[in-house]
C-alpha cells in the first residue's frame, strides 16, 4: 500500500458566516492523480488555497509525507513540496521563461549567477519530463498552451513533489489539454503526485487515478476512477440526478433574421479581433460559435449588440441595417428585438450591488410598463420580478435581496429571464453557462433549446465546446479572428479541435 | 467562494457601525485633548451643552447643518454616479455670485418670499455652471474631474475676488463685499421654532427658512435617486460603467446631468450664507462647507437620511467646538480641526474598520440575521 502524500484532517474554514470548507478529510496517495471535483463554490479553491497557504484552516491538521505540516505562506507550501499551477498563470509576461522561473528564488544578490545556475537545472527539467520550451522566448510571446508549461515548470523547479493544477484546461484547446495530460502522466510515472482541480468529468475519467467530490463545502465522496461514472459523480456533485445530454428535435430554420457581413471589429489597442466575419442566424436555429478564448467571440457579440464600434462590415436585423459605426445605441437594439446575454454577467450582465428587481429591468428601464411618468412604477416592476422569480425558479425568491448573495447560477437565470421574457426575435447569448452549477446548466440549455423551437435566432458563443455541439445546429469556429469553417452539430471533437487550433489552412488548400 | 463575507442587518450596518466609528474617534479625541492637559470629560460636556445646551446653541447648530446638508447631498449626488465632486466649496462659491445678483436686483422691489424662489434659481444655475466645465472635460475629454473640480475650486476663489472687489463692492465699504442686502433680500429665522420647546429667547442665531429648503432638497435628492428613471441611470453607471454602456445609457449625458444636479446643489448652500446670516456677498462666503460635505456624504453613506444626521454632528462639531475653544483655552480651533479629523478619518475614510470583526460577532450570535439562510438556499 502507498503511503499517502497529503493527509487532510478535519478542515474547517468558515468566511464570515459561510463555512467554505467543514470537517474535510482527505487523503492523496503518492504517486497518483487525484481529481478533485465540485460545482463552483462547493469550496474546492479553497481547500486548495489552504494547502498553498493562501488562507489559513479555522481548524483541522495538514500532513504531508506523513510529517504534521504548518503552511502559513506559500513559501511554507513550497519548502514543504507543494507546487500550485493557478488558473490564472502568475507570469511576468515581458520577462523571459528564465526570468519567470527563477523570479523569487534567486539565489545571489546579483542575477548573473542566478540566471547561469537556472539555465542548466532548466534544461535538465525540461529533458527530464519532456517539457520543451525556449529558455529565452518572452512570456507574452509564447502561446497559452506553453505558457502553462512554464507554470508546471516554475514549480519543479523549486522542488514541487506535489503539484496542484486549478481548471488547468480552462484556456486550452482540446490539443493542448491532450498534451498537458500527457506530460501530467510523465510527471506521474517519475513518482510526482498531482492534484487536478476541474469542473470537467471527462477529464477526470481520462487521467485521474481516484476523484473526490466536494458538495457544499464538504467531502460528499472519494472514488476510485476506474469504479465510478460521469453519471454518479455528476449525481454526487449536484445531489440529484442530471441530465447530461441535451433532449431537443431537428431544427426548423426559417428566414434570416440577424445578418453579419464583412465585419471587422478592433479593440482599444487597434489590434483587429474580428477580422472579415460573415454569416446569418435565422429563425428557429442556434448558430454556435466556438473557439479558444480570445479569438474574436467577445468583440464579435459586443459588436453586434452595439456595445463595441465596429471599424466595417454591415449587420442587418430583421432585414434593416444596425448601425456599427457610432455604436449603436443597445437599448434601440433592444426595442428592436435583439436581447443580449453578455458573456460577464458581473460587470456587464448585472449591476452587483442593486436589488434582484433592480436588475430585472436593466436595459429595459425606458418601457413604458415600468415607468409612472419620470418616476419608476415600483410596483409594477416588483410583480415583474416576482413573475420572473417564479417562472426562473430563482433562488432565494426574493425580490429584494442584493444581486450579489445570489449563486452564479441564479445571477445568470436572472440576466436570462430578463432578456428572454422580452420575447426577442434574436437572442445573442455569451458562455452561457460559466461559473454556473450543473443543475443550472440543466435548465439554462433547455431554455435556450425552447426559444429555438419558439422560431427565435439564437446565436451562442462559448468556450465549452460539449456546450457548443450539443446544442449548436450549425458550429462556426474562430480562429484569430476569422470564421475558420462551419460544420454541422455531427462534427467530432477532434476535427473542430483542429479548426480551433487553427489547423483548417491546410485542410482548406487541398 | 462569491461571497466572503455574509452582510449585516440593515440596522447595524447604517446604525450600529457608524455609532461604533464615532465612539472610536471620540476616544481618539479625548487622548488628544488629555495630552494637552485637559479632562476630556469636561471637555465632551462642553461641547455638548455648547451645542445643545440652550435655545441659542441649538440655533447655531442647525444654521451650520443646513449648510452640511446642502453641499453633503451634492457631493452624494455624484458619487452615486461614481464621480467625486471635490469642487463643492468653489461652486458654493461661485453660486454665491448668482445668489447676490438676484438679491441686489430685487430686494428693495418685493418682499423676501418673491426674491426667495429666484435666488435658489440663481444659486442653482450658477452651481451648476461651475460643476459643468468640468463635468464636460470628463464627459468628453477624460480629464479626471477630482484634478478638475479641485483646480475649479482655486479659480473659484480668484474669480469671486475679483468680482467683489473690483465689480459689486461699493465705493465706500472698506471690506470686500457687496452693500448690504435689505429686507427684501433677508430670510426670516426659524429661532421661534426652537423657543416653543421653551427655551430662553434666541437673540442672534441666524437659523432661518433655508434649513427647510434643505430637508425639501433631501427629500428631492431620495426620489431622484432610488424613484426615477435617471436616478437609476446615475445609480447603474455609478456601480459600473460597463454594465450601463450595456443597458444603453450615456455616459456623457450621465456624468453631465449628475454633475449639473451636484453643483446645483451645493451652490443653495450660499443662499442659507448670504440671505440667511450676513446679508451681502462676501469673501470666502462657502467657508470650507464644500469640504465638511464629503465628510457628510461619506458618513451617511450618500443617503438623505444619513447626510441629515451627520450634517447635525457636524453641525454640533463646529457649534461645539467653538464654546469649546472659548471655555478651555488650552484648546485652540486647530484642536477642534483635529478632532473634526478624526471624525472623518474614523466614520469616512476607515468605515469599514470595524466591519469585519462585527459581522464575525453577529454570525456567532445568529447566523441567521446575516443572511446565512440566504447562503443555504442558493442550490438552484
């Protein structure tokens, strides 16, 4: 029997009056992938910080190798063994890999010593675990992918016996998260011991040796992979059965309603982001766009929602032009039936701070049915709100509670009856489902899938890519900017993953 | 993890807090007047009775809330936009010239209630146009309006000077002001008010009708603000900007209207100044009320309701601490500076010192009152 690198005994962690983590015991053989799985705020990141020493437990015991530990800082996390690749890399990005590698671990006053003793241990990690990249290359240069690599590099490199990975695959491209698991096995078989932190079961029935489920803030479960299925854990995350496939008919694709032709869209440093996109939405379809963050998705629907200026190219709604180039005022969009579901519901969806009934007319403060002359129908706006909690299944169903002490997934149900109570012709809808729990997710899809079978336009964006295909009726794919191929909902994952790496050229030339 | 701290019930987060906060600056204040020799007990019971004591005291006290009230619901008015309106005392200021054209115009013609309603005008109009240049330059041009409204303040103080002394003062006055304003221009005092609470006659607080004019303006400010459509455009783009370019309001037409409606505002303050108290136009008539409105609207947390009481304290603040630093020589005014400083530093600036040990307290005591069943029921 392994003897265990990590020993977590009972955990408590409370902010304020939430107790983030209760009574959590873990235990991680050495030497194994361990998945920890959880929907958001089930109080994964937590433990995790915990155990990098990010946050310290109100009380409980950590012990590695056997040995009690005290982690106060993350400087304890690592001079214990634990390395941590966070979901957002912590990378100087105009430094070079080198520069970032030995940044905090230098070992003399001077850098020149340093940098020469960083190189050659460097390229002895790099051959040791296959984990090539150019010691000199700048950060911001490198694409995600190896920017990640340097991250797990950065951790070897100061004597990580046990890596956690937070969402590691969150900005990868099916290719590159092939690859990651790839070196994640390596890095396994030469004895290390990883911790993968992921909300994606597939990716937990593909490499982990044992997953355990966090509900709640507790430890619901600990299983072995190869004795349990996507199913039960799904079933252990959220409580209750899920339905993890989309049920939904053939699409009836009537006429044009949203038209997007030739457009090009720049961001605020001049770099173009959408660059020469056509194509049409009509009604009783939903289009799917799919791509790795940042190719263009966000500024293509800020574009047509009138939110961002396009530079050219035209967009016609319903058959009359949108104004692109004075940004075009969102609320006539909306008046004329375009309803938008932004991709950041936090700062663009919602205003935090107000009453859920405050945010129930966003966008729509100057109808007429919520106003009495200058001042708001207070009333009517309620029973709006009420009806809208009701139908949503909002929860808690209250009215006037902060927007902010709402779940992510209620936040998001919030925004989505707003805009799809309005009965739109189009509904433009942005990473529908991030930050949402699994059972939200149930309901989010099946709305969406109604106002397709209502005759609406639906036109989706998002990085989830089973999202995409299970409920897109025709999959357009961006890549830098472009439209690289449109492909039916049959397409496997492996093809759209190569469209979406931006391997299309090729495949076009032939 | 969205929320790491659960929230307070809404009567010790606008109650008990700011009382807590108050305590803490007073504790402050009394070591300091315990340095310089003095017996903060006494010192604390003068300044009260000071304020509060008799008939007259009171008077003063709420003379110099109405001015607290005026140019506190300015600076609200813009925060709510997220814009920080430090220009309130040069638009004060500036609205004092309005206010003095009005008044010169007509005060010998018609009784004070016919000049009353066109000098609020006046002072609105010229507030306003003082907060609009630089309510333009950020609308348009992206010049920060804190650097802008400060600037304005100094070119404020110049312009004034200049007007008075070399335009409206009289010839033969020796100070530099306007001829002194005659009953047509001098709104009658409130005094009576607080003698029907059976105080000693009140003999020359200048308490008078402006104070009303401030609750009306309270009033105004709450409906604007939480009742209309444009207070909840101002409301939307004050918590985030992204969030309001999304639900299609202007920017610019927000930050002006917001702007306009905050100068507005703290201009009236030199209606309670100039008809009020000294009848004519003067030097420096806003005397530093634009700044004692931060301090107002911060510790009310931008509401009327909040802004009224804490214009009352530091109405008894100034009130006060002028007994004070007349009974307790050890005392100066600069004492009673440094104890209006810790005021605002400990209910402005450090507000939310407390908070967390206070929200720790209450979940200990009943997880419930801070909305720990909120948290419970959020499965959806």
């Amino acid at each position: 029997m392994a003897e265990a690198a990590i020993e977590l005994i009972g955990i408590n962690k409370s902010f304020g009056a939430v107790r983030a983590n209760r009574d959590i015991n873990l235990e991680i053989t050495r030497g194994t992938i361990h998945g920890i799985v959880g929907e958001n705020g089930a109080g994964k990141s937590t433990l995790m910080s915990i155990l990098y020493g990010f946050y310290q437990a109100d009380s409980g015991e950590i012990r590695v190798n056997g040995k009690p530990a005290t982690i106060r800082t993350s400087n304890d996390a690592i001079a214990t063994g634990i390395g941590m690749v966070h979901q957002h890399f912590m990378l100087v990005d105009n430094f070079t890999v080198l520069e970032n590698i030995i940044l905090g671990a230098e070992s003399d006053a001077l850098l020149k010593s340093s940098i020469a003793k960083a190189r050659s241990e460097l390229e002895r990690l790099e051959r040791e675990y296959g984990l090539e990249v150019d010691p000199d290359a700048i950060i911001e240069e490198l694409p995600v992918g190896l920017q990640q690599r340097v991250e797990i590099l950065k951790a070897l490199y100061r004597g990580a016996e046990i890596l956690i990975l937070d969402e590691p695959t969150g900005v990868l491209t099916p290719a590159e998260a092939d690859h990651l698991f790839r070196i994640l096995k390596q890095l396994k078989d030469q004895g290390k011991t990883i911790v993968l932190i992921t909300h994606k079961l597939r990716e937990i029935m593909a490499i982990t040796d044992s997953v355990s489920v966090m509900r709640q803030g507790t430890m619901v479960a600990t299983r072995e992979t190869k004795k349990t299925t996507v199913e039960e854990l799904a079933e252990l995350m959220v409580g209750r059965r899920v339905l993890l496939r989309v049920e939904k008919g053939e699409a009836k694709a009537g006429e044009v309603k949203l038209s997007v032709k030739n457009l090009v869209v720049k961001d605020q440093r001049g770099v173009t982001m959408v660059d020469d996109v056509s194509f049409d939405v009509r009604a009783g379809e939903i289009v799917g766009i799919a791509g790795v963050a940042g190719n263009g998705q966000s500024e293509l629907l800020e574009a047509i929602s009138g939110i961002r200026k396009a530079v050219s190219g035209s967009v016609t709604l319903d058959g009359k032009p949108i104004d692109l180039t004075g940004a075009a005022d969102p609320g006539e969009l909306r008046q004329r039936g375009l309803a938008h579901v932004p991709e950041d519901r936090h700062h663009v969806g919602l205003v935090l701070a107000f009453e859920e009934n405050e945010n129930s007319i966003l966008g729509y403060h100057n109808d007429k049915r919520y106003l009495k002359g200058p001042l708001l129908d207070v009333d009517a706006i309620m029973a709006d709100a009420k009806d809208k909690i009701a139908k949503y299944d909002i929860r808690p169903a209250n009215p006037r509670l902060k927007t902010a002490n709402f779940s992510g997934g209620n936040q998001q149900k919030i925004v989505l009856a707003r805009e799809i109570e309005q009965d739109p012709g189009v509904l433009i809808v942005g990473q529908p489902t991030r930050g949402v729990d699994v059972g939200a997710i149930e309901f989010i899809h099946k709305r969406l899938i109604a106002m397709r079978d209502q005759g609406k336009a639906v036109l989706l964006v998002s990085v989830e890519l089973d999202e995409i295909r299970s409920l897109s009726d025709r999959i357009l794919v961006m890549f830098a900017g472009r439209v690289v191929g449109e492909r039916g909902p049959e397409a496997s994952e492996g093809e759209l993953g190569l469209l979406m790496a931006g391997v299309e050229q090729k495949e076009a030339a032939e | 993890m969205s929320t790491p701290y659960a929230k307070l019930p809404a009567w010790a987060d606008y109650g008990l807090i700011p009382l807590i906060n108050l305590a803490v600056a007073f504790i402050v204040a009394g070591l300091v007047v315990l340095l310089v020799g003095e017996n903060p007990f006494r010192a604390a019971v003068i300044l009260v009775e000071g304020a509060f004591g008799r008939g007259q005291g009171i008077a003063y006290t709420l003379f110099y809330a109405t001015n607290f009230i005026f140019t506190g619901l300015a600076v609200a008015v813009a925060m709510h936009a997220g814009l920080f309106n430090i220009g309130g005392e040069g638009q004060a200021y500036v609205a004092g010239l309005g206010v003095g054209l009005v008044c010169l115009a007509l005060d010998r013609i018609v009784p004070w209630y016919v000049t009353f309603p066109f000098a609020i005008a006046g002072a609105a109009l010229f507030g306003a146009a003082w907060a609009f240049i630089p309510a333009y330059l950020q609308a348009r041009r992206g010049s920060h309006i804190v650097i802008t409204t400060i600037m304005f303040n100094m070119i404020a103080a110049s312009l004034m000077i200049y007007v008075l002394r070399d335009i409206l003062k009289p010839e033969a006055m020796q100070e530099v002001k306007t001829r002194m304003l005659e009953a047509g221009a001098q709104l009658p005092r409130l005094n009576w008010i607080i003698e029907l609470f059976g105080t000693a006659k009140i003999r020359s607080a200048p308490f008078n009708v402006s104070f009303l004019l401030a609750l009306v303006m309270a009033y105004l400010v709450w409906l604007l603000i939480w009742r209309t459509k444009l207070g909840y455009e101002i409301r939307t783009f004050g918590f985030s900007q992204k969030a309001a370019r999304y639900a299609g309001i202007s920017e610019v037409r927000v930050t002006i209207i917001a702007m306009l409606i905050s100068g507005a505002l703290a201009g009236m303050m030199s209606i309670n100044a100039i008809m009020g108290d000294q009848h004519s136009v003067y030097v420096d008539l806003a005397g530093g009320a634009g700044f004692i409105g931060i301090a107002v609207a911060l510790m009310g947390r931008a509401h009327p309701v909040g802004i009224i009481l804490a214009s009352i304290l530091f109405g008894v603040l100034y009130q006060g601490g002028a007994e004070l630093s007349f009974e307790m020589p050890a005392i100066s005014r600069d004492m009673i500076v440094i104890i209006q400083g810790l005021v605002i530093l400990f209910a402005g600036a450090l507000e939310h010192m407390f908070r967390p040990y206070i929200q720790t307290l209450f979940a200990s005591i009943s997880p419930k009152s801070v909305g720990m069943a909120a948290v419970k029921g959020e499965g959806a």
